[in-house]
C-alpha cells in the first residue's frame, strides 16, 4: 500500500471519525459543496463537519478555492489516480476495516 493510501486507511477506517469522513468525502466527490450544505445533506452538526472538513484539510484530501466562509469544499485532483480512494468512491467500501497490506 502506498503512502496515499495508507493516510486514507488511517484517515476513513483506522480511527473513530473515520465513517463520517468518507460520508463527507462521498458527499463532495459527487458535488462540491459549502461546510452549511454539507451539513444539512449529511445531517449532521456544522461544527462536527467543520472539525472532519478541518482534518482532511490539512492532510490534502479536500480544497477549497477561495479561503472565504461559504465557498464550496473540492475533492484534491491527486487523488484521481489513487486506487484505494477509486474504491472508496465506487462505493465498494463495505464498512469494515481494511488490512493494510
């Protein structure tokens, strides 16, 4: 497993928030959206979204176009090639943990 991979393994399945990230992160693959409307779709907290949206931020996994409160939240290009997160997209992630080999 790459080291791609292995932070989305760490960010989605190895740690307790990971399931509402990958809502998220599904959320946004199928549209960008801001923090508000994320959390409406998603029925979530704004500052539970705010907090997922902040770490996944900082580990390149979402963007943002403009640094302004209402601009929509993108998908990072990179990720485009990376296998792991194709699978996470297509919707074949069952929910259980993966191995990391």
């Amino acid at each position: 497993m790459d080291s791609r991979s292995r932070l989305l393994y760490w960010l989605l399945d190895a740690s307790r928030g990971g399931p509402t990230r990958l809502r998220i992160i599904q959320s946004l693959y199928a549209k960008p959206m801001n923090m508000h409307k994320l959390a409406i779709s998603l029925e979530l907290d704004y500052k539970t979204v705010q907090g997922h949206i902040e770490l996944l931020l900082e580990n390149g996994v979402v963007y943002q176009l403009k640094n302004s409160y209402g601009s929509p939240y993108f998908i990072s290009p990179e990720w485009d090639n990376n296998d792991y997160f194709k699978e996470l997209m297509a919707g074949d992630y069952d929910g259980k943990k993966r191995s990391k080999n």
